[in-house]
C-alpha cells in the first residue's frame, strides 16, 4: 500500500492489521506513535516505543505487483471464478 495523502504521503508498507468495521488499517512504518512506558521496578528506566496506527483506508492506494504503480481494483469473471485485477496493466493482483 501508498499513502496518497496526510503526513506520510508517499511512504510504502504491507497491511499488517484491518478494522473492515471502522474503515482503517495499519500499515507498517506509517502513522507511528511513540508510546511512553512506566518502568515496572525501581531503578530500572522507563521506555519509549514506536507503535503504528491505524489509518483510514481512504488515505491509501493499493501498489500494483507487476507494473509497480498505484491503482484501483477491477474484477473479472463471475461467481467462483471472480478475480481481482490492476486496472492500469490488467493483470492478476
């Protein structure tokens, strides 16, 4: 996935968690957020930690394997046989 737009646009990463509910995925090394953490003993230091968001879907464009460019899904075929295909060079995704 691309981001198209907001703070990260142009930053690239795999889908690592979906929320089809709240329309937002996360996608690795975009929309971090550090995240501060008490330490649990005495004496033991505190940690910062860098955790990804999620961010909404309609902020990301999906990036085509065969012809390396962002792009909408079409479909092909019906019923069982139903494929999703790169509406720029219309081979299989």
């Amino acid at each position: 996935m691309r981001v198209v737009a907001g703070r990260d646009r142009g930053h690239e990463g795999k889908v690592i968690q979906a929320f089809p509910r709240d329309g937002k995925i996360v996608v690795e090394k975009v929309n971090l957020l550090k995240k501060h953490i008490r330490s649990r003993k005495q004496g033991e230091p505190g940690q910062r930690i860098e955790l990804a968001a999620p961010i909404s879907v309609t902020r990301v464009q999906l990036l085509c394997g065969s012809c390396g460019k962002v792009t909408r899904v079409g479909m092909i075929g019906s019923g069982a046989d139903k494929r999703r295909v790169c509406k720029k060079c219309k081979k299989e995704i």
